[in-house]
C-alpha cells in the first residue's frame, strides 16, 4: 500500500538545523527536507538540474547577482540551472527541495549534506 506523507511532521522529524532529510523520489528528483537559520550559503551553480524551494514555515530569501527573491510560508521558487544564487536565512526557516539525483553535495551545501 503507498503510503502519503505530511511535509510539516517531516521537516519537524528532523532534529539538527543544516541536516537534509529525504522524503521522497520523483523519477530521478530527490526531495528532501531541511531546518536551517542564521545561514548565508555561497553564490554556486547547478549546472545540471533546475532546483526547487518550497517554503514549508519562516522565510527567507534566495539571493541572486541581480536581486533578490523573498519566499514566505507557502512559496515556491524554480531556480533555472546555470543560475548563480545562494539562500540566505536569517530566521529559523523549514523547506523542502526538490532536484536531480547527485546535485546536492557537501560543497553547494555548506558541508552539511551526506548521502
């Protein structure tokens, strides 16, 4: 039997801010969800994948060379690969991202994602 999930007890399963839980598989698509605050990553690229944040609770904002984009809770964000950016989190924010297998690594994570 399948079996569905609520994002909000996921994301409040996991116990250790910057620690990526996976959720989910979508074709070739990780979904995972994270606790993060008081983290500015650096500007990096995915040069193969798209990459999706959706805002689960808080705020926060993905910034860009050009700008900046603030997502509140209920807010998505398609960032186009290739795209230079980095999320910045001032506040406790809770969020799930979705993208290829093998994009997340421990240098566009700030160390914090392990496979």
């Amino acid at each position: 039997m399948l079996k569905s999930f609520n994002l909000k007890d996921e994301v409040n399963s996991v116990s250790e801010l910057f620690q990526y839980k996976r959720v989910g598989v979508l074709n070739n698509h990780m979904l995972n969800v994270l606790q993060a605050e008081n983290r500015t990553l650096e500007f990096h690229i995915h040069e193969n994948s798209d990459e999706m944040f959706y805002c689960i609770e808080g705020e926060f904002d993905i910034e860009f060379e050009y700008g900046l984009s603030h997502l509140r809770e209920g807010d998505f964000i398609i960032i186009p690969k290739g795209t230079k950016h980095r999320p910045v989190c001032k506040e406790l924010v809770k969020c799930l991202l979705i993208e290829t297998e093998g994009t997340l690594n421990k240098d566009n994570t700030g160390g914090a994602y392990f496979e």
